[in-house]
C-alpha cells in the first residue's frame, strides 16, 4: 500500500488513536480508576497537542508513561473539584423537583446555567494545562477565558462530540475503540485552534485583569 495514500494515512491514525485509546484505559484501572482516570486523561491530551503540532515521530507510550507519572498528583488536584461540583449541581437540580412550581422552574434554570458553564470549562481545563503547563486556579482561569474569547472554536467541539457520539450509537464498535482518544482529540483540536488565536500567556492575563 502505498505510504502517502489517504487509505494508508487513515489506518495508521486509526490506529495511533485505538493504541492511545488502549494506553488511556490502561493507565486508568493502573490507578484503579478513580485516581487514575485524570493522569490518563491528560497524558492522552499530552500525546495529541503533540500530533496536532506535527510531531508524530515519537515513541507514544514512553511519553505517555512521563506525563502520567509527572502529572498524576496535579491532575487529580484539577480533575476531582470537578467531579464534586458536578454532583453537587446533579443533586440540586433533582432537588428542584419537590421546590414550588415557580420557584423550582427558576431555580432550576439557574443550576443548568451554571452546570452548563462548568462544563464548557471542564473541555478546555486539560488543554489548557498541557498547552501552558500552568497550575490548576490558572488553568481555571484560562479555560474560562479561552472558551468564551473564541465562542466558534467551542461551538464545534459541541457540535463534533455529539456527531461522534451520534456515531457510536450506530457503530458501538466505535466507541469502545475510540471512546477516549477521539474524544479528547476533537477537544484539543479545535482548544489548540483557540489557543492559537490567543498569541501567549500574557495576553490572558491581562485579559483576566481588566
């Protein structure tokens, strides 16, 4: 087959994403799950910010193992407030049921506002963290900035996660193989693109300082 054709090009990214997919799964049950899901996740971002910028020569799993082990403490610190924040907005919004009509309506408005701006964040907190190699109230900070300074970059990773997931319900093959990395794939793609259009570090800050 030959090596510059689009069908050779395809297989060898499909794989790329199936192995990392593979490696993301992995490294996660390595920290029985619950404490390995975020290293794993953001050594996966840490391995496509790398594609995304034309460096596809290098040995994935080595690098991966790396950021893992060099990251692990840190990404639990950024991934579990998270996790509790949406528990917290999930057993709220169940408690809007038993609220006065009105007021539960309201109230209930009001938590998915919120839910949804936390979840906007949360795409863009582990991009962040590899791109700027910050600290986690500064990759809060930047996630939030970034989403809503470029509103069409964060519109199509909406809009290309449901299409995947649309995907998956279809071909449920699909998602067991690439569940992880393609899903984190579409989300550094176009978060890089964001990143991209804000030219450094500084210009965030001094967005976040006015």
């Amino acid at each position: 087959m030959h090596q510059d054709g689009i069908i050779y090009r395809s297989m060898v990214w499909l794989t790329r994403l199936a192995y990392l997919n593979i490696l993301w799964i992995v490294f996660s049950l390595l920290g029985l799950l619950a404490v390995g899901f975020f290293p794993a996740t953001i050594a996966m971002f840490a391995v496509e910010r790398k594609w995304i910028r034309g460096n596809t020569s290098f040995a994935i799993l080595p690098y991966f193992w790396v950021v893992y082990k060099n990251n692990f403490k840190q990404a639990n610190v950024i991934g579990f407030p998270f996790v509790l924040l949406f528990i917290l907005i999930y057993f709220n919004l169940y408690f809007t049921q038993v609220m006065n009509h009105f007021i539960g309506n309201l109230f209930f408005f009001f938590l998915f506002a919120i839910l949804f701006l936390v979840a906007i964040v949360f795409l863009y907190v582990f991009p962040t963290y590899i791109h700027y190699d910050v600290r986690m109230i500064e990759s809060i900070i930047f996630s939030f900035i970034i989403a809503f300074s470029a509103p069409l970059q964060t519109f199509l990773i909406l809009v290309n996660l449901f299409g995947f997931f649309i995907i998956t319900l279809y071909l449920p093959g699909v998602f067991f193989l690439f569940v992880g990395s393609a899903t984190s794939l579409i989300i550094m793609w176009f978060a890089y693109r964001a990143m991209t259009q804000i030219k450094n570090r500084k210009e965030l800050i001094l967005r976040h300082e006015k």
